[in-house]
C-alpha cells in the first residue's frame, strides 16, 4: 500500500512539475514572440554594391513574409524600419526595376502601407525565382499581397480600386494583372 502511495505521489508531483513548466513557457512567450517576429534590420547596413544586395537578399524574403503576416496596427516602430530597409533594396538592386504606375497608385491610394507589401513581395519573387522571373509574375504575387492584407481590413481604409479587384473572380483577377502590369 505504501508503494501505491508513492506511486500517486510521485504521479501528482511530476503532473504539478509540467503544469509548473507549461505555465513559465505561456507567461514568457509573448516576450519570445515579440523578438523572433519582426525581421531584425542592421542599422548600418550598406546597399551599395552587387554584393551587399544579394547578401541582403535572405533579409528581404523575411520583411516579405512578416509585413504579411504582421497586422498593420502592429509593431509600428518595427514596421517603420522594415518599410525604409525595403524601400533602400527595391529603390537600389541593379538586379530590377519597378515601374509605380497610375494603376499601382490607384490601389493602395490612402492606404501608403500597402506599396511597402506590394514592394517587398515583388522583391521576394524576383529572388526566389530569378530565372524564370517576369514582371508580370512578379506583380501578381504583390497584388495577392495586398489583397490579402486588404482583405483583413486592419488599418485599412477602403477603396473604390481595391474593392473591385478584390471581388474579381481569379480568371478576372489574372487578366487584370497582365493588362495592367505587363
């Protein structure tokens, strides 16, 4: 009997020693969230040569997929450095060149936050399928971007422009695309 005793003892303590852990690791995590989340920009970060673009190139990818997935009200201060380092590469590369069109200006008019996603998904393309990249392919994958980060509606103002693109049926949206961003 004292052997099943220790046995719900030793049961109970372990149970208590996990519910102990599990407890620190959810009152910690927002704090590891926080610092793993945004894309970490050095601030002496020189984009002069061939060289210092490819080698910024993983960093880009990252701004890419974080200003996606980070809501617009959030982390402000790090969405801020994100933008400029974005705007630095895409206003710099010598790989490209990005025409900002009336039609580009029309989508993200009164919402500026919106050319930084286009841009950084745009740039994200280009480095993750330089040989088969077109303008074309490229500008789609900013225009679902934006629609996506449109569609949450989170620090967003609406548009007559964004409101029909986000109502075209994909065959509809594809055509859009290619007529207005060849």
């Amino acid at each position: 009997m004292n052997k099943n005793y220790e046995s719900i003892s030793y049961f109970c303590n372990m149970r208590s020693l996990k519910f102990i852990v599990l407890q620190f690791f959810l009152l910690i995590s927002p704090f590891l969230l926080k610092a793993q989340s945004a894309p970490q920009i050095p601030g002496n970060l020189e984009l002069r040569t061939d060289q210092d673009f490819e080698a910024a190139e993983p960093l880009v990818i990252e701004s890419s997929n974080w200003l996606n997935t980070t809501n617009l009200d959030q982390y402000i201060q790090e969405r801020k450095k994100v933008n400029e380092f974005i705007w630095k590469w895409v206003s710099g590369t010598p790989a490209f060149t990005i025409d900002i069109s009336d039609e580009l200006t029309r989508l993200y008019e009164n919402n500026i936050q919106l050319l930084s996603i286009f841009l950084a998904n745009y740039a994200r393309y280009y480095i993750q399928n330089k040989s088969t990249f077109t303008n074309v392919a490229a500008s789609r994958e900013g225009i679902y971007a934006i629609i996506a980060v449109y569609n949450k509606g989170i620090g967003i103002k609406k548009t007559k422009a964004m409101e029909k693109i986000v109502h075209y049926t994909p065959t509809e949206l594809e055509k859009y695309i290619e007529a207005k961003f060849p």
